[in-house]
C-alpha cells in the first residue's frame, strides 16, 4: 500500500514508517515546518493537497491533533481515506497543554476520520466518550526497536551501588519533584533524570529539581542528564537497577518500552498507555501519582530484592519483544489501513474544523 504520513518527525514516526517500508509498503512521511503551531496549519494543508493531487496515497495517517486537521481537510477534499492516531486527547491531557480549539478539533476528527487508532484501551474509552464509533476504532500501543535497546551489551558506569533513572518531560506534573523527595530516604542510590525535551520549561523545572535535593541534602545523588541521545541511552538504561516514570496525567509508554526492552524493572503511574505497558506484579509495579510515600516503599522494597528486579526484569523483555516490537505494531496498524482502504469514504471535511484552518 501506498501510505501518507503526516506528524511531526520523532523517532516513534521513523521506527514505525521503516517497519512499514520492511513489510513491503511505500511510506511518505510530511511534517509541519512548526510541529504544534496552528497558524503554519494552511500552508501544510495547500502542501499536502498539491503532493495528493499528482500523486494520491491509499489511506492517510495522521498523528496529533493539529496534524490530524491539516492532512484530514486536504485528504476529504481529494477524497482519501484518513486514519487518526490521536495520541492522547486533551481532556486527559495536562492543563497546560488543553485549549478549547484542541478540544474541539479532536472532537471533530473522532467524528469525521475514516478510523481512529487509539494506544491504549483506556484512550479507546475515552475516544468513544466524546463521540468515536466502535466500530470505527482499534487500539494499537506505540512500539519500541527490541534490536536496538537489549538486555546485553555496555553498561554507563555508576558511582554508586544502586542507580534509578527516571524519565519523561521536564514538567510539574512529570512526577520528578516526588522522586527527589523520596531518594533521601533511599540509602546508596543514585537518581538519574533523563528528561524527553531541552528547553526553556524544563530549565525552569531543572533549577526547581536542583534546589529540592539541596534543600534534602541529596544533591550530590541527583544527576540531571540533558537531552540523552538515543544510541547512549540503551547503556544508560541498562546501567540502573529500575526505571521511573511517574506523569500525574496521560503519557506515552514510550520511554518506558525502552527500559523494558533492555530487561529493567519499572515503576510507573498507571495513566494514559503506562497503564497498560507496565504490568503490576509482573513487569514492575503501578504507584497512584503524587504519592512519594508509596514511592518510597515500593522503590526500598524493589532494590532490596535482587531476585524480583530480576523476575520483572525477564518478563519485561519478553512483553517489549511479544506484544511491542516495531514489525507486530506495523502489522497491526497495516491491517487498519486495509480496512479502511476497501471502504468508501463518504464524509465530506468538518465545516468548523475547515473555517479553523482557513482563519
């Protein structure tokens, strides 16, 4: 099949559109020159039209709400089937990032797109809430490289005898500050935050971070990482004895895939896709958000007990490599695009949603 992509570029678009390409199929992928930026919305609609028009894909695949408008009002005017991976809607978004044109966009495309992809079934619920059709919504989780991020191979050296590397946005609501809060009653360890972004917000939350593990007297114990490149971070990963990812609010299950893939426990929130990844018992263990206290009883527990690190650990690997893998994840999300490719496309373009990229 011959199949558009339109998203910002992260490396989640990259694995899954050369998993895509290794199946047989030929992927274009088109990104906004301002990922987010509504005003840049028009001049990504004319480009999308103008590539569509000589030369149409069979289906459309949209990630995000301000792409899923762009390519979902150039492909219903050329009659193009749409696929919408909305990635978390902004009703469970964090308050920063909801806006009353989010909202209503994304309750347009629910209601006009071909088929919707949702990550987890928690997101497929919320999807139907606010107006998806059943039978017009799958769920597919993101995926992660199981040949890049392994359990063997190099490991970053540490100073102490145990390590935690904590992961996600340099936010508030990331959980970061109820990390460092919990590490001065965790003896020998060592707290390594890899954050997901590098700008002005998570300078801000840095210097936050930095001030709280003076205050509890763990600075020399808390290492701010900076932006991780993606081929240091398998050691990186690998180096620690768990894994942190504790958003109060919706998130990817990315980062903690990753982990999972190189064979480390992890302790994660159950929200957004993190609930269904990391499987309580299991793989890791689910703390409630803002709860340091749990925190710190269930990460004293996990590295007093090398044999459960190691359990969970075993059986994280097989869930990454089972039910994550880059090709099981673009098989899933090909059959969408078969069946969404032999059915006619029938709705015409959402009349608000054209006047809010016209304007």
């Amino acid at each position: 099949m011959k199949i558009a992509m339109v998203s910002a570029r992260t490396h989640d678009l990259v694995d899954l559109s050369e998993a895509l390409r290794r199946q047989g199929h030929e992927v274009d992928v088109h990104s906004p020159s301002l990922p987010g930026a509504v005003p840049a919305l028009g001049d990504l609609v004319a480009e999308l039209e103008a590539a569509w028009l000589t030369a149409p894909p069979d289906v459309v695949h949209t990630h995000s709400w301000t792409c899923g408008l762009a390519g979902s009002l150039a492909a219903r005017r050329l009659g193009l089937p749409v696929v919408h991976s909305s990635g978390g809607l902004g009703t469970a978004a964090a308050p920063a990032d909801r806006s009353s044109d989010r909202l209503d966009v994304e309750r347009a495309l629910v209601r006009e797109v071909a088929h919707l992809i949702a990550r987890c079934p928690g997101e497929a619920a919320d999807l139907v809430l606010v107006g998806a059709q059943r039978t017009r919504l799958s769920v597919v989780p993101p995926g992660v490289d199981t040949e890049v991020f392994v359990p063997d191979g190099p490991r970053a050296r540490r100073p102490l005898p145990h390590r935690v590397v904590a992961l996600g946005e340099l936010v508030p609501h990331s959980g970061f500050r109820e990390i460092v809060a919990t590490l001065s009653t965790v003896d020998d360890t060592e707290l390594v935050i890899v954050p997901d972004q590098a700008d002005d917000a998570g300078a801000r939350e840095a210097r936050v971070l930095q001030a709280m593990a003076r205050e509890r007297g763990v600075a020399k114990r808390v290492v701010l990482a900076g932006k991780v490149s993606r081929s240091s971070l398998p050691a990186l990963l690998r180096s620690a004895d768990v894994a942190l990812d504790l958003p109060w609010h919706d998130r990817s299950s990315s980062a903690v895939l990753a982990a999972m893939a190189c064979g480390v426990p992890v302790i994660a929130t159950p929200v957004g896709a993190l609930h269904d990844a990391v499987v309580d018992g299991v793989t890791g263990r689910h703390v409630p958000p803002r709860s340091p206290g749990v925190l710190a009883r269930a990460l004293r527990s996990l590295l007093g007990n090398e044999v459960e690190r190691f359990e969970y650990g075993v059986a994280g690997r097989d869930r990454a490599t089972t039910r994550y893998s880059w090709e099981r994840v673009a098989a899933d999300t090909a059959r969408v695009y078969e069946h969404v490719a032999s059915a006619p496309v029938v709705s015409p373009a959402p009349s608000g949603a054209r006047g809010r990229a016209a304007g």
